[in-house]
C-alpha cells in the first residue's frame, strides 16, 4: 500500500471541493426528482432499500448501516410509518425495541423510485465512456471501504 500524501497529491486542487459539491448536487437532484415523483426524499429510498434486503431490522442497525445517527433515521422511519411503506412493531422480549419491516406498498414504492432515479440520473453516465465509468466504480468502492473502516477504527 502506497503512503498517500493528500497535500502533495492535491497541493492547489479543489478536489475535496468537488468531491464534496459532487455530491451534495448529486442528492440535491435525486430528492428533488423523488420528492415530485413519488414524494419520498433520497435518505428514505435508501431506509426502504436496506429493510427490503432485512427482515425485523432494528432502528440501530439501519443507522450504523448508514453511518447516521438514531435520531436522523427515526426521522425518515416515522416518516415512512405514517405513509404506509413500512411497519413498526415493538420487540415482545424488550419493549425498549422495534423491528422494522416493509410493507408491499414500501417495496412497490421503491422499485418504482429506483427506476425514476435511474432514468432521471442517465445524464452522468454519459460524461464517461465504459472503462472510464468501471474504473470510476471500483475507485469509488476502494475509498468507500477506506473511509468506512477508517470510521470503525
């Protein structure tokens, strides 16, 4: 593994500017796409993605999944409790906790979000040819695996 240097690397560059900015535009242009299609914000379609993978989640393990803390993603799950798209149930071996579930309308209200999300977001792939979007992926997935056990340590 080579030392990385970030300020001889980047000495001049905005690069942690773009990055940043990247994606706040990147979620500004999803929530907005989602919230007049199918009125959930980009934090919710991400909540509705990761309970259709599991069943009886806990609000703590959707939160450490998403690197956020409890209070932010009781937010989003009371939110989606009062639409319908999931259901909240208290555990009957400790009261202090609930499980977490998708309803069918949760899970239609995904997979109609998803394909929204990739209609409207085509636009990006088009700035890179293939190789330069595979490598684009698997730089993406490097440093996501590098800050995320960076923030576990």
């Amino acid at each position: 593994m080579s030392k990385f240097d970030f300020q001889k690397r980047f000495p001049d560059s905005p690069f942690a500017y773009r990055l940043h900015n990247f994606v706040f535009l990147f979620d500004k242009i999803a929530d907005d796409v989602l919230q007049r299609e199918h009125d959930i914000t980009l934090s919710q379609l991400v909540v509705l993605k990761i309970l259709t993978h599991k069943k009886d989640c806990k609000q703590k393990n959707i939160a450490e999944n998403l690197h956020m803390t409890e209070g932010a993603i009781s937010r989003q799950i009371e939110r989606l409790r009062e639409r319908g798209l999931i259901t909240r149930t208290t555990n009957k071996n400790n009261r202090r906790e609930h499980e977490i579930n998708c309803t069918e309308e949760g899970m239609s209200v995904r997979e109609d979000a998803m394909k929204t999300l990739s209609k409207e977001m085509a636009f990006i792939g088009k700035a890179l040819n293939d190789n330069e979007m595979e490598h684009f992926e698997n730089a993406i997935e490097k440093l996501h695996a590098c800050v995320v056990n960076y923030t576990n340590s």
